[in-house]
C-alpha cells in the first residue's frame, strides 16, 4: 500500500508530506517543482490521488519520500502490485536515486528485482540463509554449470537424467528441463544424447544457461 492520502491531489500530498518533514514554505516551494518534474507528474498536480494509476503513485510516493533529502530510504514491496514495464522503470530510479549517493533498502519477492542490487540477503522462514553480492552468491552456491533441455518428453527424460552419473540436480521449469552437471559440455551431450535415443526421446536443444538467483534461493532451501 502506497503511503499517500487517496483523497488529497497530487500537489496536496506533496504540501502535506513536505509539512511532516519540518521543510520551510520556501523550501517546500522549491521542492515541489523538483518532484513534480522528477516523478514524471507534469500536468497531473490537481488530480486527486486515488484517480492515479499505480505506477503513478509509485513515484509519487517515493517522491514524497526523498523531499527532505534523506541519507537512507526503507522500500517495502515497492512494486507489489504494479504492472511489469511499471516495476522496470520504478527500479531505473531506485538506481538513479542511489547514484545520488542515498542508501536504499529494499524488501522484494520477486527475485529478479534482486538482481538490481549491490548486496542482497535472503530469507526463508525468517531466517537469513544467505548474504552477499547477486554474482558472489551465484559463484559460491551454483559450483556446477546450468543448462537448459527441450524435449518431446520432459517428465520421461528428468526420470532418465537423474540415473546420469556426473548430473548433481534436475528439475523441470514449465516444459524445459533444468540440470547442473560437473561434466564437459562434450561428454555431458554425450550422455545425454545416447541415453535419449536409446530411450526414443526426442531433445529438440541442450543449452548452457546463466544461473539465477532464483536458482540460488532453490537450491539452498532444498
């Protein structure tokens, strides 16, 4: 939930947040302006609150947020909610605001925005089971290489595949089929492939695939 009053304008949460933050009728003035422009909200600063869409309110609650020009900023599920181009470009101004040297904590379940971040920790059953920089944790908890198969058969070939020696995990994503191995790529196709066709299953790819941290957080709590 959006921290703004739905029946107040756009111009009047703005007045009303900037008076909460002890800013002065001059400073406020100055910032409104700023805020207006910076949100993207030209032309929409009589409009009630609640006649917004949701990634308009978005940014005019962390509008609000950043009139007193905090050091550090708390976002909790900033992008519960929204549509998907709404949390892309919500998440291009988290980073122009930390470009600004602000410090941002973010809380997400969706483990894409993740990615976004200097340094993250994950959580399952409110407990932190890991913590560091997005790649670090993918190089430190995926050792083996991802690839991505797909098959006529998916269900049929995950029962084959974790019989392969050398395959450490597999698991099916929609139709695809998701595996880690420690093998070459050669001999990895290899024993695939001769498994498959002696089994009549038809691979139509094998790829290598960058690992996730969604991959990350699916292994460490299975």
């Amino acid at each position: 939930k959006f921290s703004l009053y739905d029946d107040l304008t756009v111009m009047e949460n703005i007045a009303f947040f900037g008076g909460m933050y002890g800013l002065s009728a001059k400073e406020l003035d100055n910032k409104k302006g700023e805020i207006i422009e910076w949100a993207g909200l030209a032309g929409m600063e009589r409009r009630i609150t609640s006649t917004l869409a949701g990634g308009w309110k978005q940014r005019l609650a962390l509008g609000t947020a950043l009139l007193h020009d905090p050091e550090i900023i708390f976002l909790d599920e900033p992008t519960a909610g929204v549509d998907p181009i709404s949390r892309r470009n919500f998440w291009k101004v988290i980073q122009e605001i930390a470009h600004r040297g602000v410090t941002v904590f973010v809380t997400t379940h969706y483990l894409d925005e993740a990615e976004y971040c200097h340094s993250i920790r994950l959580m399952d059953k409110g407990r932190i089971i890991a913590a560091g920089a997005p790649e670090e944790l993918k190089r430190e908890v995926i050792t083996d290489r991802m690839y991505q198969m797909e098959t006529d058969k998916p269900e049929q070939a995950i029962r084959i595949i974790k019989t392969i020696e050398g395959i450490s995990g597999v698991s099916l994503l929609g139709v695809k089929v998701n595996l880690l191995t420690s093998l070459p790529p050669g001999e990895l196709k290899k024993r695939i492939l001769s498994r498959m066709k002696r089994e009549k299953i038809l691979v139509e790819s094998l790829q290598p695939v960058e690992a996730t941290l969604e991959d990350v957080f699916i292994r460490l709590i299975t």
